[in-house]
C-alpha cells in the first residue's frame, strides 16, 4: 500500500529525509493538480513560525549558516527539465528559503547593529550656558532643547533602556520625538516631567517657583518622594503649572506664546519689574537694580522681543511702566 502524502511526508520531503522509495512516492504527488496548492499551505505556515520566532543572536548566525551552505550550496532540490512540475516545485522552493534567508540576514544586521551600539560606552555631556548665552541642543533621540542662558542640561550621549532621561537647571523649551514606549523624563531636582513627544516649557531655577507651560501635546509632572511619586498634574496644550510652596497652581497660557518662547518673543502677564529684570540679567548678561523698592515690585503687562537690543527693551520697558534708568556697561540702573 501506497503510503499517504500528508503534511508531515511533505516536511519531511523539504528537510531532506525522504528514503529512495518515499522520493519516488512525492514525484508522482508534485504531478497532482492539488500538490501545488497543499505545499502552499506548508510554506505559510513555515513562514508564519519563522515570524513568530522570538531568535537570538546566536540561533540568527546559526541559521544564517545553515542556510547559506545547506540551501544555497547543495541542498536545494535538483532541477531537472525533463519533470516541469519537480523543477516548479524546486524553483518556488528556492525562492522562499532565498526569502527566509534575506531577511533573517536583515534580522542579523539589524541586531548585530544594535549589539554592537548597546557595548558602546554612553557619556554623560554637560551644557553650561552663561548668562547672555542661548544654546540649541539636539539630542540622540533627536529631540530639540533650547537651552536659555545661565541654565544647564545633563544628558546622554545616547539614550538606553526603556526612557530617556536628562536632567535641567534653569529654563528651556522642549520639543520631544515622539517614541511611545520611550517615556521622555525631565528631571528638574524633586520633580520630574514626562512626557512621550510634546512641546513646553519648563522654568526650574534653583530656589524660584517651578513652572511648567505646555505648547502641543500632554505633560505629566510628579513629585518624588522618599519610596514613591505623587502625580502632580497632566497638562495639556494651554495649561501651565507653578509649583510654590509645596502646592501647585494650575493655569491657562496662550500655546503660541509658549512656543514662541525659543524664537526671543517672551510675554510678561503681570509681572513686577523685578521678575523682568531678573529674565532681562540671563537673557543680556547685565545687572539691574533697583533706587526704589517700590518701584520694583510694579506690575507690568507686556509682550518683548529679546532678540532687539537691550537698550531698545529698555526705552520700551521705561515708557509702559513710568521711569527712569541708566546705563552704564553692564549695570542698569532703575529709579
């Protein structure tokens, strides 16, 4: 009795096994209408389990071999013109180990690649602005800091592992590339902003009010605690939040605004002059003080461009809020 064709004859058929008999069982098979058809389904589902796979680096140069000397050097099935449907049969076989191969040498690149960046040494990279100095720094992940003059930014030279983490003293706009499962995380002493890929802004000057004014996308802000985190908003585009005084305020900015931020357009919504004049000192790298306390603490409503000169700030500033000043090198004067 004729043994039967099923799939596992068929396996065995493609992996080389088959006995001088059971060869001759699959010849008369491969000339069925159907026989193309049932080897089809074998293939798919060949293909599904190879997807599925999960492979390491070994098992990936292992197969690699395999298949390059076993498939592509001898192991092929012959072609022979007088059997049109072997040399058929033959041919598609090829193509699809030819396939399996091709990609399994992507596979083998792409995690030999990332084998060889995960050995790379990540360094720590400092960037120091002093006042009067603005810097754009684009990161590995490239995202974008606009860094603002006497502030600082710690990060990697690469980001590994499942976040992407750095670390800011000052002020800064963010623009993040978005990577779901790569949480961008900003910390700024106890607090830490995360994100995933957004615009803001973040004010985080030692021992001065916490702010945070988001342009596009969603923020997150936490406190850290001892053994835990506490949620401390989620801001969305046109939300800010001050953090002072171990409470935090929430409130409304225009998103535009905040962007425009990083392009020297900056908006004062009742600010006192001394509030400006400590932005006017890192921005210009000056010093302004003050003859009269109380003039000091005068609430200003303005939008300034700090790209102008100072003295053109200054002749504006002195008109809008009634007073007079002098300048002498870096020092201003407000009386």
């Amino acid at each position: 009795m004729e043994q039967q064709i099923n799939k596992q004859f068929i396996q065995k058929y493609l992996d080389g096994k088959c006995s001088s008999s059971e060869l001759q069982i699959m010849n008369r098979f491969l000339l069925r209408e159907d026989a193309e058809q049932i080897i089809d389904q074998i293939w798919a589902e060949e293909w599904d389990r190879f997807q599925e796979t999960e492979i390491s680096d070994e098992e990936i140069g292992h197969w690699k071999d395999r298949f390059i000397k076993e498939r592509m050097q001898g192991s092929l099935l012959p072609i022979s013109e007088d059997q049109p449907a072997r040399r058929f049969f033959a041919l598609r076989y090829a193509a699809v180990w030819l396939t399996l191969l091709l990609s399994l040498g992507a596979l083998y690149s792409v995690c030999f690649h990332k084998h060889n960046t995960e050995t790379e040494a990540i360094t720590m990279l400092e960037r120091n602005n002093a006042n009067g100095q603005r810097a754009q720094v684009r990161l590995s992940d490239n995202s974008v800091v606009y860094l603002a003059g006497g502030s600082k930014l710690i990060y990697p030279s690469r980001f590994a592992g499942n976040t992407r983490e750095i670390t800011l003293e000052g002020e800064a706009f963010f623009e993040i590339a978005k990577n779901h499962a790569k949480p961008f995380i900003i910390h700024t002493g106890a607090i830490r902003t995360r994100v995933v890929g957004t615009s803001f802004r973040i004010n985080a000057f030692k021992h001065k009010p916490f702010l945070v004014e988001v342009a596009t996308g969603k923020v997150s802000i936490e406190q850290q605690q001892a053994k835990s985190k506490a949620t401390l908003a989620v801001l969305t585009p046109g939300q800010s939040m001050l953090w002072l005084h171990d409470h935090a305020e929430l409130g409304k900015v225009n998103a535009d605004d905040v962007a425009a931020w990083k392009n020297g357009r900056l908006v004062f919504n009742g600010a006192t002059l001394k509030e400006m004049a400590a932005v006017f000192e890192r921005w210009y790298n000056v010093k302004m003080i003050f003859d009269d306390p109380v003039k000091a603490e005068q609430h200003i409503t303005i939008t300034l461009n700090l790209n102008i000169p100072l003295s053109e700030i200054m002749e504006v500033l002195a008109s809008t809020g009634k007073f007079q000043y002098e300048i002498r090198g870096r020092l201003i004067t407000i009386n």
